[in-house]
C-alpha cells in the first residue's frame, strides 16, 4: 500500500455543526459531549477515528468490542450496546448493565443503519448467562456455509470476571435474532477477551484470553462452529495479551492484541505465523506516530481487523477508545493498515476515506 492515499486522506474538511442527537437512558447526559464540528448529523462522508459516530438515524453507533461480517453485499457490525448507566468502580472492575448484541449494517462503511438488538439480555432470569448483571463482550459473528446459519461467539461472565466462558448464539439471518446456546469454558481453560476467525478453508478458530489472561489459546471450532474441539493450543505464553484481532493477508496470518490494563489504553503488539494454529512469532508494536500514540495504540485497543471487499490488501483496523467513566460513551478508532511483508504499520489520521488503499 502507498502513502499517496494517506496524504489525499488526511486533508480536512469543514463541516456544519453538530446537530446530532444522543439516544437511549445513558445519552442525555452526554449531549455536552458531543463535539461540534466533527459530524454533520445524519451523514458521514469520512471515517474519523475518535469523533462521535453517528449511525443512519443520527444515534450514537453503539457497538463496542465489535466486529464486521461481510454477507451478499452487506457489511454488518456487532458490538456491546452500552447504553446504560456506567457504575461506580469496585476495586478494578467498573462495568455497567448488560443491554445486549447490537447489530448495524452498511454497504459503505461509513453510514450504519442500526438492525437492533441482534442478542438482548435476559432480564427476568438472574441465571441466564446473558442477565444485565453479568457480562457480555467482544461478539464476534461468522457464516457457515454447511448449516447456513450465523454463528455468534461472545465473552460471557459475571461481574467479577470470575466465571470466564465463551458464550456461542446461532441465527438463520445475519441481523438476528440469535438464539443463545449456552456457555462453555474450552478444554477447562478460562476464557475471556476474545475474537473469531474463519480461515478460508471453512474452519474457524477462536482466540481467547486464558489463564488469567496470562496466555492467549487458540481453539478451533468445530465443522458447524457450535462447539469447541479439543484440538487448542497455547500461544503468547506468559506474554498477558487481550483483545486479539486476527487476519489473514496472502497467506500470512497477523494477530494484533493489547496488553491488559482494564478499561485503560496501552501498546499494541502483532505476531504473524504461517497457520492460524502457530506458532506465532512476535514482532513488535505496529503503531507509528508520537510516543503517547505508539504508547497507547493512539488510546484505543485492538477489537477486529476488516478486510475491505473488492480492494485485495486493505484492511481496517478496527480498535475503542474506551471512556472507562461512562463507557456507553466510549469511541471508535478505525484506521487503515499498512502491510509491507511481515511487516504492519498503523499511522494515526484525523479523516480518511477508502482512497487511501488506491
Ligand atoms: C479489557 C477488555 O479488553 C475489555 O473487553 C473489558 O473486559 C475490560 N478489560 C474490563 O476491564
């Protein structure tokens, strides 16, 4: 990928004030927040990483933790529907009640329409795994093509992080409803933050924060993706990473994960490996810019990396900029991915749109 795009990108434009309207219990008390200027409202001609983000209906995009499905056409994004009230800390957990799986779609990437709650919470069973008390993030959804169904795989757990499971829902539509299986803890191993991958070959892998978050496992799913088989390994061994993000990229698998500091931003790191399984081989921090960018993956954390349809080589890099104090309010940073070899690069822009992989 060149640099020309970038450039092209970066310029800025000027665009009306923001007559945008938040939505939801949460989002009164955030309309001080949202900053002039930086949407027009109803429409976004430009990705601008960190701003309010607003979806077709002029409502903040709630999609946090998410990821992006391509299917006939359509892109649709997944993520934790924040929208309720942030609660005070407990010690090092501040969480809020769980709302559910939102869905939104898009052919353009830039304009959401929001398709509603793909997965609500279970309010009137405090068993459920899916009770607003408990925990729900980083929903990510694949096809299988065998069963034709959509397959959702989610980190399930109480509010103390102490159940640790990877929650599996299934669909006959893309947008849902999901129906909620269950939860399982994979080969009786924790499993927390988490990210799926479906390699081309049909088989779908699950990445998931164990051990204490001390080490990362890699589980393959099995043929219909509804279960985890006991073909897993151990990988990044005692490195404590989070938030993986896993592509493929000529035939080079990249993971892309944090480190683990709670809602708090930290540095990146990439590993790449010649199979989804490994072994993975560290490379480094992929963020370029000041030291507080490359310090904090430009305050973010890693969520999904998207490959854009019809433009072989561009993929985005899809992170959040949580707001640990009202979380339902926290950002999204979607930058473009510069690939040369093994080697990642991911530069910070105020706005860009897709002609920078041009
Ligand atoms: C970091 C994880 O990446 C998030 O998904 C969330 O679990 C927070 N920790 C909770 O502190």
């Amino acid at each position: 990928m060149t640099r020309r795009g970038f450039l092209k990108a970066a310029v800025g434009l000027s665009l009306g004030a923001a007559g945008c309207r938040a939505t939801g219990r949460a989002a009164a008390a955030r309309s001080t927040t949202i900053e002039a200027g930086r949407q027009d409202g109803k429409v976004n001609d430009l990705f601008r990483p960190g701003a309010v983000w607003l979806d077709t209906d002029g409502q903040l995009i709630q999609a946090h933790g998410g990821g992006v499905l391509f299917h006939e056409g359509v892109y649709y994004w997944f993520g934790e529907n924040k929208d309720a009230r942030t609660q005070p800390a407990r010690g090092r957990i501040r969480r809020l009640d769980v709302v559910g799986v939102n869905c939104y779609s898009s052919t353009d990437l830039l304009r959401w329409k929001n398709e509603g709650l793909a997965l609500p919470a279970v309010k009137d069973d405090p068993d459920s795994d899916l009770h607003p008390s408990g925990v729900v993030e980083r929903p990510k959804v694949i096809y299988n093509e065998r069963t034709a169904r959509f397959v959702m795989w989610m980190h399930i757990d109480k509010a103390d992080y102490g159940y640790a499971r990877a929650g599996v829902a299934i669909s006959t539509s893309p947008a849902g409803p999901y129906r909620y299986l269950g939860s399982v803890q994979p080969n009786g191993a924790d499993s927390r933050d988490m990210t799926v991958y479906q390699d081309d070959d049909g088989r779908a892998y699950i990445f998931h924060a164990s051990e204490w978050n001390k080490t990362m496992r890699i589980t393959r799913l099995s043929e219909d993706y509804l279960e985890a088989t006991d073909d897993s390994v151990r990988e990044f061994v005692g490195r404590s990473r989070e938030a993986p993000a896993v592509f493929k990229h000529e035939g080079r698998y990249t993971c892309i994960s944090s480190g683990c500091s709670g809602w708090a931003p930290n540095a990146a790191e990439y590993a790449v490996s010649e199979a989804a399984m490994g072994p993975w081989t560290v490379m480094g921090n992929p963020c370029v810019g000041t030291p507080g960018q490359v310090a904090t993956t430009f305050q973010a954390q890693s969520t999904f990396v998207l490959p854009v349809q019809d433009r072989p080589g561009a993929y985005i890099f899809m992170a959040d900029r949580w707001k640990p104090e009202d979380l339902g309010d926290s950002r999204y940073v979607w930058l473009p991915l510069e690939i040369d070899g093994d080697s990642l690069r991911i530069r910070w822009l105020d706005e860009w749109d897709l002609s920078v992989f041009d």
